[in-house]
C-alpha cells in the first residue's frame, strides 16, 4: 500500500533532494502557517498552541528570517476603504526579454505598482497597479510606464472585484 504524502512531507522530501542548508521541520512549518493566518500572534501564545515554549518560537522565526523564507510583517489595509478605487492588472510586452532588469528597476520608481511578475506567455511582465481613481491611472499608463525605455507596449485589465486572497497552507493538515 503506498502512503499518500501530505504537504509537509513533500516540501520536507524536497529539502533532503535539494540538499539545502536548511531543513524545514514539522514544527516550522506550522509556525509559518499560524502567523500567515495571524500574524500578531504573540510568540507566548502561538507556543502554547504548538506545545513550545516562546524563545522556541522567537528562534524558529529569526532562523526562517535569515534564510529569507520570513521576510518581514505586513500591515493588511483595506485600500478602497482610504480611497484607492481602482486596481488593474497590466500586461507589459518588452522590447527584448533582456531588458527586464532595467525596466523592472523603473517600475519600483512607480508607487501605484504594487507587484510585479516576470512571466511567461504573451507578456514579458504583469504588473498590479493600485490607483485612486481612473485619472490616476491615465496618468501611471500614459505618463510614467510609456515612457520607459524598453516597454513596447502594454495592455490593461481593470478588476471589478477580488474575489479572495489567500496563502497556501504550508502545514500538514491535523
């Protein structure tokens, strides 16, 4: 009879193959999935819920930040509720996939843009882009993003909604 692997023991499994130098445990990984799902947790209670002390939590989390699996908290803000009506996802085609860097590096100088992919498919780059309004975001297609070197052309989805957003869960289900 052949066992089927849970989450845990395939990211596990995939730490041995890979040889990397640092192994994620059982324990970590139901760290990560805790403070994803909350992160003010206090180190003190989320021990109590794992059966740890909170030095133990507080040295897992600081080995995870040096290994660049934590990297840093955020503050999850309801931006429509400030006034930001208007996210749209935008479709970048370059010049030459060369040029990523150099265009990527622009496209952090824009504030509106909120994330950025390298792709493949019919874009080089997807950009999110969070606005105020819809002059805003004239002004981010046809004043800042037109006039990046590299950046033949771009194409533009506005999203009427967000359905969800979530993060995987990385701990074994119990």
């Amino acid at each position: 009879m052949f066992k089927k692997l849970s989450i845990f023991d395939k990211i596990f499994k995939n730490q041995i193959i890979m040889g990397a130098k640092l192994n994620l445990d059982k324990l970590d990984l139901q760290i990560l999935d805790a403070m994803m799902q909350d992160a003010e947790i206090s180190y003190a209670e989320l021990g109590k819920k794992l059966f740890v002390s909170g030095g133990t939590i507080h040295v897992r989390i600081k080995k995870l930040e040096e290994f660049n699996i934590v990297k840093g908290k955020r503050l999850n803000v309801d931006l429509r509720q400030l006034g930001y009506d208007i996210t749209a996802f935008i479709g970048v085609y370059l010049e030459k996939s060369s040029l990523y860097d150099n265009v990527a590096e622009e496209l952090k100088k824009i504030p509106q843009i909120v994330r950025l992919n390298y792709t493949t498919g019919n874009y080089s780059m997807f950009i999110e882009v969070v606005c105020k309004d819809i002059n805003q975001l004239r002004y981010v297609l046809h004043d800042e993003l037109q006039k990046i070197k590299g950046i033949e052309r771009t194409e533009t989805l506005i999203s009427l909604e967000e359905g969800f957003i979530r993060n995987v869960p990385v701990a074994p289900s119990e």
